[in-house]
C-alpha cells in the first residue's frame, strides 16, 4: 500500500481507460486494489462512486472517489509527486500542449478507431474509412511527437508523460482493430517516430502489466458487438 | 511606451457571443491581465486563427508571447497557472479532481445539449429538455449551497459555466421550461456572476443571445 493510504481502481483493463489509471499509479510505484468488474454489468461501488456517468474507471483514495482518466492520472501526479518522475511537464506552455493533444486523441481520434472495432464484419467501406482518420490522427500525432519528445524516448521526454499515457492506453485496440478490419494502422513507412515510440511504450515496465494483449481484445470485442459497453472516453 | 496589453504579450482569437471565449476572457479578468482582444469572422477566420489553431481551425485561441493555446479549458488551466494570483483550481488535489470533473461535465453536456434544443424538433426536441433539465439539476445538486461552485471562491467550474448563464433565456425559451423553477439555487448563482464586474463585462445580454440564435435557425432552417 502507499503508505498506509488506501487505494482502488474499479474497471476492466480492456477499458484503455482504465489502462490509463494503472500506467500512472505503477509510474508512482504505487499499490492498490484491483476492483474487477463484470463486462455487461456496473457493480454497486461503481454506481455509488461514480453516479453521474456510471463509468469506469473510478479510482478510490481514502474512500473518495475521483472519475474521468485524464482527471484521475493529474491527481495521483499531483497526490505522488516525489514517488516518481512528473507525468506532466513543469513548463505551463508544455502543459497546455499535453492537456491539447489529450483532447484531441479523445474527442477527435479515439472516435474513428471506435469505428474500426464496432463495424459489422462485412462492412469494408466503414472499416476503411475509419481506418483512413485513424491514420490521418497519427500523422499529426506524428508530428507532435517529434516536437514534444525533441530526440528522446517518450513524448514527456526521457519519462513517460502525460500524453504517452493518453495516446499509449489505446496500443492494444489499435492493434485489435488492425487484425479486425485486416488494415495496418501503425505503419512503420507512414508514422515511423511513432512505431519506435509504440514499441518502447508497451515494453516500459510501468504499462507492460496493465496493456491489454491484441487477441484477447479482439475476442472481447465480438462479446460485446452490438452493446453500449466499449465505452465513450472518460 | 509599450501598452500594459503588449507588456503582457497575451492575445485573444475569439468570438464575440461563444461561451468559450468568454471564459478565457473572465479568467483574463479575475487575473487582471491586460490583453489584445482580436474580434475573428468565423465565415472568413484570419491567417493568424489558421495558423495558431492549424488542427481545429477554431476560437477562442490565447497567444502568449507568440506562442498559442487552444482548447478554452486548456486556456484557462494556462492562465490559473502561469498567473498566480486569485488561484481559480483549488490547492487540494481532490478538491482539484472535483473542479476539473465538474468543469469537463460542463464542457460534455450544456452546449451540446443546448444546441439539439435549439436546433431539433418533436421527440428530439423533447429529449433535449429533459436532457438540459437533468444537467442543470446535476450542477445545481454539485452547487449546493455554496455561493459559489468553488466555495466562497469564484473558481474554474464557475468561470467554465459562466457563460452559459447568459444562454438560460434561450434554452428556457426553446424548451418551454423555467430554470428557476427548476433550478433556484442555480438561478440565483447565476444572478451572483452576473453581479461579478469580470463577467457582466464578458458575456453579452441573454436577449443577444436569442437573437443570435435566431439568425442561426434561419441559417439552418429550423422554425
């Protein structure tokens, strides 16, 4: 535990939500329990914990509950700040760029991969089409990758920041929708940077036991085809 | 002599009735930041907007000493930390936890909501008030009895929501419901921004307001 705090994370890990909570609590080193809940249902905890949206992933502290991943990540950042390196940078303008690229990956990215992985099996022009945004977004994911990382490892530099995790929890999805609509999303001739950062990403030791395995993910999606529960962002 | 504006080097892209803007402007204002206002025609947006927005072309876009910030809750967050004074986000974290899910409720729900009950009709229409009523009793139940949603502070859900208030007349008006009889603890904080010099000198009269909203409807034929 963290110090004797008490700490809990609701979700599943196929919620790259919730993906995201667990890469910055194990950045911070820090201890917690994994409240598991069951796809198709929404636990009592969850319902009181988070009433207005009734979504995962809530992270419990202390009994108190804090929703919305992005919001959830900046609190530990801040509650854990001497655990670990700082998932957001110092700078104020750099701040203001990760939180941008945050926005942009959730409310204009994130859509077109959803796309990808709720099209009907035989829908090829949907698949493409969407495939075709996925890639647009990563190209210009590309590009602020370049400047935010200026020749180091992540796009928080040396560390893995802020953006990182915003962009990096959805690795897994991507790699499902790829094997899902027979597509190449992450292709090493148009977002090279990008590729190399996957990789390194997926292999840091913070993410490699939260990020869901491609396969699995696929398999996940056909139990929820047609459902409401690959979920909005939060 | 440079102007207190250009000492400051803060410009502001916006648009004179989006609530976006307006927050960044009453943020602006609680800060006592002096600051270019530049006015865009969004049917003829600038080369300065097309370059210091190139990903959504789109307002309110602050620029500070050249460099450009987008997003109006970005903004904000930029402005509460860059000046220091009058902390807008509380100290505490999950206090700051609150505010930020608050203010991203705010940024989800009301203008999306406000503009189906503007622009729908019938079931559509009819969902969209209820769904507006069920937002603003939300906020309401998160204000409480506060004075403000930061307490005895005006903090960044308030700047976020605001500007909004200016749009009660109209979402009243086209959702045939009253807001204070809804709302009455909400009604009255809005009264209290109101009297806030930051804010009656940002957002415009809600009657402006329905006007513009009214252009809009012609524009996409909606009556």
């Amino acid at each position: 535990m963290a110090g004797g705090q008490e700490l809990k994370l609701l979700g599943l890990w196929e919620s790259p939500f919730v993906v995201r909570s667990g890469i910055a609590l194990n950045l911070k080193r820090l201890g917690y329990e994994f409240l598991e809940e069951v796809p198709g249902t929404k636990s009592e905890l969850l319902l009181k914990s988070n009433p207005v949206y009734k979504k995962m992933p809530v992270l419990i502290h202390n009994g108190k509950p804090i929703c919305e991943s992005m919001i959830i990540v900046q609190y530990i950042d801040k509650v854990w700040a001497a655990a670990g390196p700082s998932i957001l940078p110092s700078d104020p303008h750099d701040r203001a760029i990760a939180r941008f690229w945050a926005v942009y990956i959730d409310d204009k990215w994130f859509p077109s991969l959803l796309k990808i992985v709720r099209a009907k099996a035989d829908d090829e022009e949907e698949k493409a089409e969407a495939a075709e945004q996925v890639i647009a977004g990563l190209q210009l994911l590309e590009e602020a990758f370049e400047k935010c990382s200026k020749g180091k490892d992540f796009f928080g530099g040396q560390t893995v920041g802020y953006i990182d995790i915003a962009l990096g929890c959805y690795l897994g999805w991507l790699k499902a929708a790829e094997k899902m609509a027979g597509i190449k999303l992450l292709d090493k001739e148009k977002i090279p940077l990008l590729v190399g950062w996957a990789e390194r990403f997926c292999s840091a030791d913070a993410v490699k036991e939260v990020m869901p395995e491609a396969d699995k993910l696929v398999e996940f999606a056909k139990l929820l085809r047609g459902t409401q529960n690959v979920a909005a962002p939060n | 002599m440079a102007t207190a504006a250009e000492k400051e080097g803060v410009v502001l892209l916006d648009f004179w009735v989006s609530p976006f803007g307006q927050r960044c402007r009453i943020a602006l204002a609680e800060k006592g930041v002096e600051y270019e206002y530049k006015e865009e025609n969004l049917s003829d947006k600038s080369p300065l907007l097309l370059k210091m927005n190139p990903i959504h072309k789109k307002i309110p876009v602050l620029i500070h000493h050249g460099k450009p910030i987008c997003e109006s809750l970005v903004i904000v967050q930029y402005i509460d930390e860059v000046w220091s004074n009058n902390p807008l986000l509380p100290s505490d974290p999950y206090e700051r936890a609150k505010a930020r899910f608050w203010a991203d409720f705010v940024d989800k729900k009301v203008s999306e909501c406000g503009t189906r009950l503007w622009k729908l009709k019938g079931e559509a229409h009819e969902e969209a008030r209820k769904d507006m009523i069920e937002i603003l009793k939300l906020l309401e139940g998160e204000l409480g009895d506060k004075k403000y949603f930061g307490g005895e502070i005006f903090g960044f859900v308030d700047v976020a929501l605001a500007p909004f208030t200016a749009w009660f007349y109209t979402y009243e008006t086209c959702g045939k419901f009253s807001i204070e009889k809804e709302c009455p603890k909400l009604t009255a904080w809005a009264k209290r921004c109101k009297e806030r010099e930051t804010v009656s000198k940002s957002v415009h009269h809600p009657h402006k307001v329905y006007e513009y909203v009214g252009k809009l409807k012609k524009k996409y034929g909606v009556e």
